[in-house]
C-alpha cells in the first residue's frame, strides 16, 4: 500500500492538469496576476477571464471550481499566495456564507496531498477521518476511490490538461432555465472566520480584496448582512433578469456568462481606479 501510495500522489503531483488545485500546484512561481477570482460554480461559470483580457489588458485567471465552500476557497487562495501574487482578489458569496466546514465534494480535489502536513493541518480541526487519510498510506484513495482511484490516475497520464487552462479557469454552461420560480434562501446571520482572516491576510499583503455575488435568478431575500459585515462587497445577484441568459436558478449559461462577465468590466476595471 505504502508504494501505490507514493506512485498515485507523484502522479497528482506531477500528471496532466486535470482540477484547479492541480493547476495552482503546478504554476511557475512569482507568477503575478492583475486579478484572480475564486469560488464555487458561481465563480466557475460567471467570470470570463479571456473577455476580461480583450477588453481591458489586464489579465487574471478564474480559480473557482465546483462545491468550493468557504473552507476550499480559503485553502486555495493560501495554496497560490504562497508561491505567487494578484493585485487583486475577487471572491463570490452568496447564501453559502455560512457553510465553513470542508465540503464532501470540495474536498476532493485536496485529498491526494492530505499527506502533506502543512496541507492536513488545515483539515485537521474536522474530525480524525483526516487524520486517517493522512497517515494511512492509500487509504484516502481507497476511499475516494470512484474519484481518485485507478481510472482517475490513468487519466491524468493519458489525458492532456483539462480545456478550463485555454481559458484562464472559465468554464461554459449550458442550457436555458425552464422553471420559472423564485429563489428564496434562508438569511445569513453568522461570522465566517474564513473570510475574517482573509480580509486580514490580504491587508498584510497588500492586495485588494473584492467580494461579490453574482446574478441568482428572481432573488428574493437579503445579502444585507454581507454588505454591513465584508469590505469592498458589491451585490449583483438582480443584475441580471432574463431567464433565457440563466441554466437554473443560480448559474448563468454561457450567454448570461458573457452579459455577467460585461457588466463586471465596467464596475470594477472601469469604475475602479
């Protein structure tokens, strides 16, 4: 076990680029970006970072990946500043501001490299199962098997670098949102530390810290306590009203991605010195 471990995580390590943590992990260092955005999906599918370039130069680079909790987006935004440099940083919350412990589906993509002790420590507040996955060699892919296990590894051999690099992290989506109904979420009342320390993190470093949220189709609930608790937070959840520019009730298609992309051009790179 102990040798399948060392072949699956060198091949994580230095394999094809098949996540964005991957992606991070392999960068040349001092890298320095104009901007980086992170998130989840509603990072992923909303912020093009290739339209971004072509209409205004600067250029940056879409970070966000699929079911990225607070904890993910934080452990990621770590993961690049320790080799690399943004100016700015924009980070999308939404109703999932509460949510601060790993995500079961997030996490996946850091578990190959829970061996790493700077990397479990950040996991290591959430129960002895990361305990495990850090000191039994294999077990974690074991675990995880039907998503990092053998078929997964051959891919990472076989396969060249996912597409989202040819496109600075932006993914489309597609599709057009048939059911037409409002979208309430439960209000938000809690600190989420994640986000405290990164406010401070970014302060330290100098970089300016953005939050957003992006466009939710038929809103109807309060980002108030975003806009009184986070710095520099902007709320563009009813930007966009046009259901056909929508995939579901909270992404975007590739059309809304475009509308959406626009209109963060002229708030932030136009508006903002």
């Amino acid at each position: 076990m102990y040798i399948l471990d060392i072949v699956y995580t060198y091949i994580y390590n230095h394999g094809s680029i098949s996540n964005k943590v991957i992606w991070i992990r392999q960068m040349k260092q001092n890298d320095t970006l104009d901007y980086a955005v992170f998130g989840s999906s509603r990072a992923v599918y909303h912020i093009n970072p290739i339209l971004i370039k072509e209409k205004t130069g600067k250029d940056g680079k879409n970070f966000g990946y699929n079911a990225s909790s607070s904890f993910e987006i934080y452990l990621t935004i770590n993961e690049y500043l320790k080799n690399n440099f943004t100016k700015k940083i924009f980070i999308q919350v939404d109703y999932k501001y509460y949510k601060s412990n790993p995500d079961g589906v997030g996490e996946i993509s850091w578990i190959p490299f829970i061996n790493e002790e700077n990397i479990y420590q950040y996991f290591k507040p959430f129960g002895n199962k990361y305990l495990f996955y850090n000191k039994i060699p294999f077990y974690r892919y074991q675990k995880f098997d039907s998503r990092l296990g053998i078929r997964y590894v051959f891919s990472n051999i076989i396969k060249g670098d996912n597409e989202f690099i040819n496109f600075k992290g932006y993914n489309n989506r597609f599709g057009v949102l048939k059911k037409d109904t409002v979208f309430s979420p439960k209000e938000i009342i809690t600190v989420n530390p994640y986000f405290e320390d990164l406010i401070t993190i970014c302060k330290t470093k100098d970089i300016e810290l953005i939050f957003f949220t992006s466009p939710i189709y038929r809103f109807n609930g309060s980002f108030k306590y975003l806009d009184e608790r986070l710095p520099n937070y902007y709320n563009f959840s009813n930007t966009i009203s046009e259901i056909s520019l929508f995939s579901d009730s909270t992404h975007l298609n590739s059309k809304g991605a475009e509308v959406f992309t626009n209109i963060f051009i002229e708030h932030y790179f136009k508006i903002t010195p």
